[in-house]
C-alpha cells in the first residue's frame, strides 16, 4: 500500500464519523423540522459556487503559469477555503438558530463539520510530511 494512500484512511475515517454523526443528529428530528431543513438549505446562495470556483480557478492559474511557489499557492488556497468554510458554516449555523433547530442538532451539526475539518487538515498535514520526504 503506498504510503500517500495512507494519508487518505484519516480522511475517510473522520468523514464516515461526520456522516454517522450527522444521520443520528437527523433521526432526532420531527418529520416538519426534517423538510424544513432540506428547504433551508437548497436555498443556499448559488454565490457560494461561485466563489469556490474562483478560488479553484485562482489555484489553478497560479499552476499552470507558475505565478508563485507551489507550497505558497497551497498554504493561500487552503487559507481561502477556510476563510470561505468558516463563513457558509457561520451562515448555516445562524440560519439554524434563527429557525429554533434543537440546541442537540446544533451541536452534532457543529460537531460533524469539525470532523470533516480534522479529516481535512490531517491529510493534507500527512502529504506535505511525505512531500517533503519525511515519510
């Protein structure tokens, strides 16, 4: 097994722990808060693709025509990823308070976002390790 693929068991750990998560937070509500739910949040702004496609597109531009250093465009793309997750994550989170989801929901909700986060930064810690020769 290649020590790359490695990094990834992390990840899908940590995603199937948000996913698990997230459907007992799920079960916990009625069939009204359920549909509520899903109208909330189709809803989103279509804004927000957009953005996190300029931020895929920025990444790219600087690739392709070696604008800067590989590991400065990474450390600036990840930093805009985070900036754009902790901003749509404010949003939901404040758009589930406004709608009096369970204070419990909430809570897994916050807590499965910060799983999938963990999962995030633990690969992408993993592959710069290697990247770099350590592993």
């Amino acid at each position: 097994m290649s020590s790359s693929f490695l990094a990834f068991i992390p990840f899908l750990l940590f995603l199937i722990l948000s996913r698990m998560q997230m459907q007992k937070a799920n079960r916990s509500l009625d069939d009204q808060q359920k549909v509520l739910l899903i109208d909330l949040f189709s809803k989103k702004s279509p804004l927000r693709y957009v953005w996190l496609a300029l931020l895929l597109g920025s990444l790219y531009a600087i690739w392709e025509f070696g604008l800067l250093d590989m590991y400065i465009a990474l450390a600036l793309y990840f930093a805009g990823l985070i900036v754009y997750s902790l901003y749509y994550g404010r949003k939901s989170l404040t758009l589930l308070k406004a709608n009096d989801f369970p204070t419990s929901y909430i809570r897994a909700y916050m807590s499965a976002t910060l799983f999938q986060w963990a999962g995030i930064a633990f690969m992408v810690f993993a592959l710069i390790y290697m990247a770099n020769g350590e592993g």
